[in-house]
C-alpha cells in the first residue's frame, strides 16, 4: 500500500537497500518493510508516495482500497492507499 512519506514515522532498526530508491528491511529476519521509490516529479503516479508492506501490517482491515494495480496478479486484501 502506498502512503504520503510525511504521513510516516520510522522507528526502530531497519537495514537499506539501495535500488533507484530504497528499501526498507527487518535487520533479523529480512522482511521486507517498504519501499520508497524516490519519485519526486510531482507528475509521477507515486511522487512524495512510501510503499509499505501490506504484510508487515497487524490489521489490514482498518484501510479502503482506493487502487488496485497489477489486477491479475491481485491478492486479497492487497490495500493500496
């Protein structure tokens, strides 16, 4: 799910990968976190925008589906914000 990068805090050990933007990984098991995509040109679909692992969520049933992208590979309660 892709959240505004100002609306999140992050706390607590996180190990990065470098890619064209960076991810975010659990420094003791490697799960993965988020991603930011580092896409700053505001006519960018996810300019100023963090992805965050859906799965690294304890109760996805708090957020809407707004957008769902890549619709054949879709899973359920994929929530993209």
């Amino acid at each position: 799910m892709f959240v505004p990068k100002n609306s999140v805090e992050i706390t607590g050990d996180v190990r990065y990968y470098q890619t064209t933007g960076k991810r975010g990984f659990c420094p003791n098991r490697g799960s993965s976190l988020f991603d930011d995509p580092a896409v700053e040109n505001p006519e960018e679909l996810l300019s100023g925008m963090l992805g965050i692992c859906a799965g690294s969520l304890d109760d996805l049933s708090q957020y809407k589906t707004e957008i769902d992208i890549l619709l054949a590979g879709r899973l359920r309660g994929n929530v993209i914000l």
